[in-house]
C-alpha cells in the first residue's frame, strides 16, 4: 500500500485559515482520510475503465487499452 501519507498542505497547497489553524493532530488525519479517499476513487476508476471494455468488441479491446492507456 502506500508509504507515509504527506501533509495536508502538500496534497491542497495553501490551506484556508479554518483548516490551518487546526491542531496538527487533526491536519494529519484529514491528510490521511484524504490520501485514502484518492485511493479509493483511483480503485474504483479502474475498475470503471476495465468494465467499460466489455462493451467494445473482443478483437478491438487490446488497442482500446493500448490508446487509453490502461
């Protein structure tokens, strides 16, 4: 799986002052639900791009892969 989850600010960039002012404790964990969030819709997108194969044609699906990159 992953390795160390990076601070909030270096996955959003500048933080709004709501968000900043924050005890670190809690940035960490927002930082890390969003870093498994992102793995999640990353998951869930492939296998959305894998299924969606099964509507092109047997013989084609290998170039469709090689031109969407999959």
């Amino acid at each position: 799986m992953a390795g160390p989850t990076r601070p909030l600010d270096e996955q959003l960039g500048p933080l709004p002052d709501g968000i900043a002012t924050l005890p670190h404790e809690q940035r960490q964990e927002l930082a890390e639900a969003l870093r498994a969030a992102r793995e999640r819709q990353a998951a869930e997108l492939a296998t959305a791009a894998e299924e969606s194969l099964k509507y092109v044609p047997a013989l084609l699906r290998g170039a469709v892969r090689k031109a969407v990159g999959l």
